[in-house]
C-alpha cells in the first residue's frame, strides 16, 4: 500500500499489529517444532531399548504433516500425546523386564533353599499390576521383590561359602585349591550378581565338600579301628606286619588328601589283621597241641588240658581268638603249669604297665586291674594273673577311648569358655562344669570328665547363641529407630546379616564384633540426628524469649533431652525434645504466628549468610518487625512476612543457571566424529554434581559428569559421537546440577538439531534475489520479484528477515545457511 503523510501514524499501528501476530506464530512454531524433535528423541531411545514403537511413529509422523500444513495446535497435541505414550510403552518394557528377572532370581532362591513368600506375594501383586495395566505400580513392586531377593541370594550364598570354608579348614591334610578356586568363582559371581550360574557353583561346591568329608570321616573312622585293632592283637603277643604296614600307608595317604585309597588300606590293614591274628593263634595253638601231645606221650595225664582244649578249638572256629588264645594258655598251663604261664604272665602285666606308663593320665581302674594281677602272680596264681592282665587291657583300650573323647572335648569347652568371656557374656556354668571336668581328669573318672566337657560346651554355645541373638536384636532396635529417623544404616544392617551367618556358623567371636561395630555407626548416625533436633530446639527456645514468648519449662526438658542423649537413650531424648517444642506457646494464636513467621525468616537468613547471599534487606524487615510487635502487632506480622519472603527470593535467586553449545566436527552417518560440551554457569551460585544425557539416534563416548561449575564459570566436555540416521537429526541434551547450600536438584532439557551427511564446499555468500513472485512459508506474506531472499536447498524461498529469525526451513528442517567446518548449535538451559 501506499502511504500518504497524513496516514504514517495508522501505518506504523498496523505495522506494529503485524509484527505482533508474526511472533505469536512463530513462538508456536517454535513451541511445537521443540515439541517434535523432544518426542522424536525420545522415540529413538525406545527404539534403542527394542520397545514396539509403531503406533507411536504413526502418531508422530501426522504431528509432522499437520506442521507441515502449519496447524501447529494440532501438531503440539499430537507430539504431546505420542511423548506421553512413548514414555509410557517405556514403562511397560522396564517393568516386564523387572518381573522377568525377578522371577528368574526366586527361581534361583528356591534352589538355594530361600523360603520368601512375602517377595513372591510382591511379584504376585506385580503381575497383577501388570494385567491391570497399572505398569508403575508393577515397576516398584518387581523393584522391591528384585532388591530383596537380591540381598537374599547374596547373603545365603556368601553364608554357604563360609560354612564351606569352615568344613574344608577341619579337613586335615584335603588337597583345597581346587574348591577354593570354585568359592573364589562363586563369590567373583555373586559380586556381579550373576545368580543363576553362582547357585549351581555353589550347590556342587557344597555337593565335593560333602563328599570329601564323607570319605575322610570314613577314611579317619576305618584307620581308628584297624589301629586300635592292631593294639588289642599286640595284646596278644602278636606282631601284624602286615597289616601294621598296610596301616602306615593308609595313614600316609589321607594325610596327602588321598582319602579313598586310605579307605581301602584301612579297610585291606583289618582284613589283613583277621588272617594274620586266625594264622598266629592257629599256630599258637598247634604248639600248645604239640606241648599237650609230648607231656601225653611223657606220661602226663592231659585229659583237663584236652578238654580246654578242645574249647579253645571251638573259640577258634567262632573266630573268638582272644578267647581261643586264653583257653589254649589254660591248656598248656596243665602241661606246662609254671614256666610258661609265669614267661605269659609276666609279659601281658609288662604289657599293660608300658602303656599305662606311657598314657599320661591317670586310670585307676585299670591300675586295679593290674595291680590284682600282680598279686596273683605272686601268689602263683599265674591263670588269674593273665586273665586279670587282658582284662586290664581291654580295660585301657575302653577308658583311652573315653580319655581321647574327654581330651577331645576339653578343646571345645576351653575355647567356648574363653569366647564367652570375650564377648561378655554369662559363662559362670560353663566354667563350672569345666573346672568339675578338670577335677574329674585329675582323679582319673574320664567317662565323668568327658560328660561335664560336653556338657560346658553345649551350654557355653546356647549361651553364646543367646547373647548375641538378644544383643543382635537390640542392635536392631537400634537400626530400626535410625530408619525412621531416616538416617543411613545401610552399612549396619550388612554387618547385622554378616553376623546372623557367623552366629549360625558358632563363629561368635566374629559375630560378636561385626555386632559391636554395626551398633556402633548405627548409634553414631542416630546421634547426629537427634543432636541436630536438639540444636533446633535450643534455637527455637531462645528465639520465643528474645521475643518475650512463655517458653514455661521448655528449657527443662531440652537439658533432660540433652543427657538422655550423652547417655544414649534416643528415644528418650527425642520424646523430651517433642515435649519441649510443645511447651514452647505463645500467649497468643497471634504471638505464635509472628514466633513462627520470625523464627523462619531468622533460620533463613541466617543459612543465607553462611553462603555470602545479599539479605540486608530481609534483615531491616525483621529488626522493623521486632521493633513493631511492642506497639503494633498486625504491622509486625506484615513486616514479618515480608523478611521471610525477602530472605526466601534472595536463598531461591542463589541458583545455578546453565547456558552451553554443541560442537561436532562434520557428522556423517554411522561414522564417529570428535565433539566438545560446553557448558556455562550464568547463574550466581555454584553447580555441583553435574549429570549430562544424551538421547536420541545417536550414539556417544567420553561423555563425563562434572564435579562442579562456578558461578559465572565454563566447562568443557570433549567427547566422541556417532549419527545413526540420516537427516535433520533432533538430539535431546538433559542436565542435571544441584545447588550446593542445600542439594537441590535442577532439571533442565535443551534440544540440538545435528545434520547428517557430507559436507557442502563453501561457496561464497552473495545476496541473492526474487526472480518470480511467490509466498514465504514463515510469515506467508507475498514476495515480489527483485526483493532479497534466503533460499533452501528444498527450492523454497524466504523473506532474508524471515529466515534469520528462524534460521531453518518449517517443511524439510533443513538449516537455511551452511556451516563450515564445524556447526556450531548454541542453546539456552532454562
């Protein structure tokens, strides 16, 4: 249109309208172009996740073509909604992966032997969340059941790798490396929680341990009774070469971990034993024969001497050859009534003598024995002397075995007494029966000794069990209260866990000081905290009296508070610090609101001057609203008010504000090009923690978090990067910082347009012109021939202003002017 002088004023209004519209519609534009390229990124990561998509891309490609068409409301709610349904396919998948490995590791809990109903009722309710369709739900139940179970399969494998460690230790002279390496594996497996494949390592680790315990108590048991079968047979005057060898061999082998070939030496030394015992007495009674036979053809009436023997024959045929020996000796004493009854007599009371002399500890019962052979023998009762003297032996053999049992015991109560006194623990019966069983030991009464032993360490292990599962429990107590005073215990409901398995294990020393250490950290957290509401408190009090409040007998209870706390009674204290807060009243509901309103703005603006915030301002509010509450308590309240919301916008202007930009070196599909983050910090407090993703059909190496950014500061973030897929490609940076006076976390999600392809050869920029008329597709106004323009590598025209505005083209989202080595994409972190 042409304008008159006189119309310039309407002219520069409706230019002005005009211009108004135009950036109503582009900031559209832009809102929904963002809102794409945000739903696009975020289908390309559930692509990468393998999630089913279709529908999705469907939607997305109609907000596209209504873009396209420029009906960006449609396209905003369209992009909106395929968002919205991509993150919530992205649910459903995580979920459904959730329960599927909590399903696999209840599987592996059952063949572990864990028992936990209450985690399989968690993935029930899983499920049914699932087919409810109610996939948050499902994620946070499958989360806790996968945790739980987690910790439950981690602790049963770590106790049943203790406990066969504890085997393989009592196995004297086992070969171990073999099944140390398997328990290394299992652990190396655990710690990575590859569950399945550690619960079958574990189970035949557990399978060989067993096994070889097996055969080396079998082994221990058979070579036991081969030797203490060669000792009753050397009782007899018999030497077993033979077997003794046999023995040795055997012996030889389950010390160098042979347990199965000692097993069947001892076995072979036994059998071996019989024959060598039936061929020595046979022999010896076919001399005794030939003596009886020789006093017969002397002259010597043998018939008594025929007839014991006849019943030593009879023994022997039974294969009773003490009794064979024995009635084959009375037989020769008829023949040989002095000499050779005296020659045995005296060797089986020599017999006995050495290996009482050789015992160590007294048996009065078998120096009885012996002592009523001797009288015997000296009564020429050589018979009775003998018999007493193989009696005495068989005497010494019973009572070895119980001395060797009661020695055996001893071990066990010595311990069990001295752990009890290590851990605290009550241990006055125990060491009872143990200073019973030494003096039971002392005046020789094995059987009696080995009964009071046992008996100490039965009871010294119930009560060893007992006091540390009551100290465990209130330990627990004690983790408990730090849980609901949300304080981190973690590390001590480990070390609790840990020391269940070794209470289980009788390794109550360990137990004993995994308890005391939890405990201690548990105490230590539960102190800090309510040292910290004590702290509060105390302020509170001293606020309301500065302020002229009735604080009563607040202060009162915040000193009992404070020596329950000295003397570790939490629960206590916490109550009194309750009971005081509560005493502190106004006189007023009036009076409370300004304490309140006072106290806050105080807290705030004190915590704001510990980090160099500005709040003089606050500051002269509160002074006025102290000064006013004399006089004007309405005004005071207001003044009150707004000191607390001054030192409020002040804390929360004390924030981090990123800005950063992209560069990437030419990008070209599925190829890996260099790149730089960087990040800027305009914001007036310092960054920390800062976390950086990025999504979308890209791939990305290097990509760090920072410790911290200054304020007014920058960083750069070199890392690699790698397009897969062609185009106009919408990459979604998210960053998150906290702020660090109080941990606050910010959130923000900026969108790069990255160009996919070969680079162009620069060309030299010149101004190029409207050769025909046509529409711009930014602001739809006509352009004529001869006006200058930008023009897209699609064919499209554009008004030069309108394209830099925009700086990309609304249909093919092609870039309207070309980078040169590098494209740099600048963006605002709001």
């Amino acid at each position: 249109m042409s304008l008159g002088v006189e119309d310039v004023v309407e002219a520069l209004r409706l230019m002005k309208e005009t211009n108004d519209r135009a950036n109503k519609v582009l900031d559209l534009y832009r809102t929904t172009h963002n809102a794409i390229s945000s739903a696009a990124a975020l289908v390309a990561e559930a692509k990468k996740r393998e999630v089913d998509v279709t529908k999705v891309l469907e939607m997305l490609l109609e907000s596209k073509k209504a873009f396209e068409r420029l009906d960006f409301e449609r396209a905003l709610e369209l992009a909106n909604r395929s968002k919205a349904e991509t993150e919530k396919l992205m649910v459903l998948y995580t979920s459904a992966q959730r329960l599927i490995s909590s399903r696999e590791k209840l599987d592996v809990a059952g063949r572990m032997g864990i028992d936990a109903p209450e985690l399989r009722d968690l993935l029930n309710h899983a499920k049914e969340a699932m087919k409810s369709k109610e996939y948050e739900r499902a994620l946070q139940l499958s989360e806790r059941a996968e945790k739980g179970l987690t910790e439950l399969i981690g602790d049963k494998l770590a106790s049943v790798m203790t406990t066969a460690e504890g085997v393989l230790a009592g196995i004297e002279g086992a070969e171990h490396s073999a099944v140390q390496n398997k328990i290394i594996q299992v652990r190396s497996l655990s710690d990575s929680q590859q569950f399945g494949p550690a619960a079958d390592l574990a189970i035949q680790v557990r399978e060989e341990i067993e096994k070889m315990k097996r055969t080396w108590e079998q082994s221990s048991v058979a070579t036991k009774r081969a030797r203490d079968a060669i000792a009753e047979v050397e009782t007899m005057n018999i030497d077993p070469s033979s077997a003794k060898r046999l023995l040795e061999k055997s012996e030889r082998s389950s010390k160098s971990g042979r347990f199965d070939e000692a097993l069947e030496l001892a076995n072979k030394a036994t059998s071996e034993l019989a024959m060598e015992t039936e061929q020595n007495v046979a022999g010896t009674m076919k001399r005794f024969e030939e003596s009886i036979d020789k006093a017969k053809r002397e002259g010597v009436d043998t018939r008594s001497a025929e007839k014991l023997f006849e019943r030593a024959k009879d023994f022997l045929r039974e294969r009773k050859f003490r009794q064979a020996l024995a009635v084959a000796m009375q037989s020769e004493n008829e023949a040989e009534r002095v000499s050779l009854q005296q020659d045995m007599a005296s060797k089986a009371i020599q017999t006995i003598e050495k290996r009482l002399s050789g015992f160590g500890h007294p048996l009065p019962q078998v120096h009885q024995i012996v002592g009523d052979a001797k009288a015997a023998f000296t009564t020429g009762d050589y018979v009775k002397a003998l018999d007493l003297a193989i009696r005495g032996g068989d005497e010494f053999g019973r009572r070895r075995e119980i001395a060797e049992d009661a020695m055996e015991a001893r071990t066990g109560a010595e311990r069990i007494v001295s752990v009890l006194s290590a851990i605290g623990a009550e241990g006055a019966n125990a060491e009872k029966a143990y200073r019973d069983a030494e003096t039971a030991i002392e005046r020789g009464d094995a059987d009696a000794a080995r009964n009071l032993y046992q008996q100490a360490l039965e009871g010294g292990i119930a009560t060893a069990r007992n006091h540390l599962n009551d100290k465990l429990a209130r330990a627990r107590g004690v983790a408990d209260l730090g849980r609901r005073l949300e304080v981190d215990v973690s590390s001590s409901a480990k070390r609790f866990s840990e020391s269940k398995a070794q209470i289980e294990s009788e390794n109550f020393e360990n137990a004993f000081g995994l308890i005391q250490e939890g405990l201690k950290d548990a105490q230590a957290g539960i102190a800090a905290k309510v040292s910290d509401a004590l702290t509060n408190a105390e302020s509170t009090v001293q606020h309301a009296k500065r302020i002229g409040a009735d604080v009563g007998d607040a202060q009162e209870q915040l000193q009992l508070a404070s020596q329950a706390l000295l003397e570790g009674e939490f629960e206590k204290a916490l109550k009194l610090i309750e009971q005081g807060s509560e005493r502190v009243e106004s006189r007023r509901m009036v009076e409370k609101r300004f304490v309140e309103l006072t106290y806050k703005a105080e807290s705030t603006i004190r915590n704001a001057k510990k980090f160099g915030i500005e709040v003089k301002e606050a500051e002269r509010a509160l002074q006025t609203s102290i000064q006013l509450k004399k006089t004007d308590m309405t005004r005071a309240i207001a003044a009150a008010e707004d000191a607390y919301r001054l030192a409020w916008e002040a804390v929360e202007g004390f924030a981090p504000s990123i800005e950063g930009s992209l560069e990437v070196e030419i990008p070209r599909l599925e190829q890996w090009s260099e790149a730089t983050l960087i990040l800027r910090n305009t914001g007036k407090a310092l960054a920390k923690d800062v976390q950086v993703r990025i999504l979308g059909d890209a791939e990305v190496e290097g990509l760090k978090g920072l410790a911290a950014i200054r304020a007014k500061g920058e960083e750069r973030i070199p890392l690699r990067i790698r397009m897969t897929a062609p185009g106009v490609i919408p990459l979604v940076i998210q960053v998150a910082s906290h702020r660090v006076m109080d941990d606050k976390e910010y959130t923000q999600e900026m969108i790069a347009q990255i160009e996919v392809g070969a680079a162009a050869p620069p060309e030299e920029k010149r101004a190029l012109t409207a050769e025909y008329e046509s529409r711009c597709p930014i602001c739809k106004g006509q352009i004529k021939k001869g006006f200058t323009i930008a023009k897209c590598s699609c064919g499209r025209d554009f008004h030069e202003l309108c394209a830099s505005r925009v700086g990309r083209c609304p249909v093919c989202f092609r870039p309207l002017e070309t980078a040169d080595k590098k494209r740099k994409l600048a963006f605002h972190v709001g």
